[in-house]
C-alpha cells in the first residue's frame, strides 16, 4: 500500500488551527507507536546521566499542561489535570525529575487526558484568538506559537526516547 505524505486538517477545528493541530497529534502518534510493548523496566532505566524514558514521557506530559493553562488559557490548572502530576517538572539541580515505578499505560493515560484537555480548548478556538497575544510578564505569546513550540519540544523527546529505545533493546 502507497503511503501519502499530507498534511490534513483535525475534522471540528477552524481548518488553519486544525492543521497545525493534525502535526502535534502526529508527533504524538509516532511515539507511542514506537513505545508499544515497552515494559517497566526499560521506562525506568536511565543510560549514563541521561533521563528515563518514563520521565521524559511525563515531562512531555507536565509541559503541554503548563503551556495550555500558563500561556494559552492565563488560569489555574485543572485540578484533575493537576492530580496527574504529583512531582515538579524538576529536581533541585534543576535536571527533569526521575519519574519511575509507572507502567506504559500509567503514562499514555496522562498523555491522553493531557492532549483531550488541550485539544478541547482550541475546538471553538477562531483565527482572531489563535494570533492573539498572550501578555504575559516575561514575554507576550499566541496560542498559535504554543502549538509550534510544543511540536517541536515533544518531536525532540520523542528523538531522545527513540534513540534511549534503541540503546535499551541492545
């Protein structure tokens, strides 16, 4: 079967929003194809002084949320959301937290409801608000450079896990 290489639209979103949106659901779709299968073990492992899989997996996790509710949204968490994340994002020397004794569905669920919260929040979501500025104190940001940026961290990790992946299997 002929594979197409197309960007297409998430179905129920302004159609440009929807786009940007279909590429953060493929980032997402690749990497947990690639972790099927993976057991405790390998997800609780760390190489070196590298992170775990398992808390790259909830670092990808903690920061969609923060995006969403912090820039996107300006408002308190979700309490459901935020019962999701029992640890900081980071360990006193400022490295991601070691995230560990969590099965491959105890992290796909908070990815999941992550993605449902955040995918939820820009169904209704116009063009006019997506490049709308959000001013913040440190910097001012649109929903519409949120998604890019959360393309391109969760793309990166999911570079770091593959390769953690392949050096585990060995």
């Amino acid at each position: 079967m002929r594979k197409s290489l197309q960007v297409s639209a998430l179905p129920g979103y302004e159609e440009e929003i929807g786009r940007w949106l279909w590429c953060l659901e493929d980032v997402r779709r690749t990497l947990i194809n690639a972790l099927s299968g993976t057991n405790e073990n390998v997800l609780d492992a760390k190489i070196d002084d590298r992170q775990s899989i398992g808390s790259l997996l909830y670092h990808i996790a903690l920061i969609e949320a923060d995006w969403l509710y912090e820039e996107v949204l300006c408002t308190d968490w979700d309490p459901d959301i935020l019962l999701l994340f029992p640890q900081d994002c980071r360990a006193e020397d400022g490295s991601l937290s070691h995230v560990e004794g969590q099965s491959l569905e105890e992290h796909l669920h908070r990815l999941s409801k992550v993605r449902e919260v955040f995918l939820s929040h820009f169904r209704y979501m116009d063009l006019e608000d997506w490049r709308t500025p959000r001013i913040l104190e440190p910097y001012d940001v649109t929903p519409e450079w949120v998604v890019y940026h959360l393309i391109e961290h969760e793309a990166h990790h999911r570079g770091q896990i593959l390769q953690l992946l392949k050096q585990l299997q060995r």
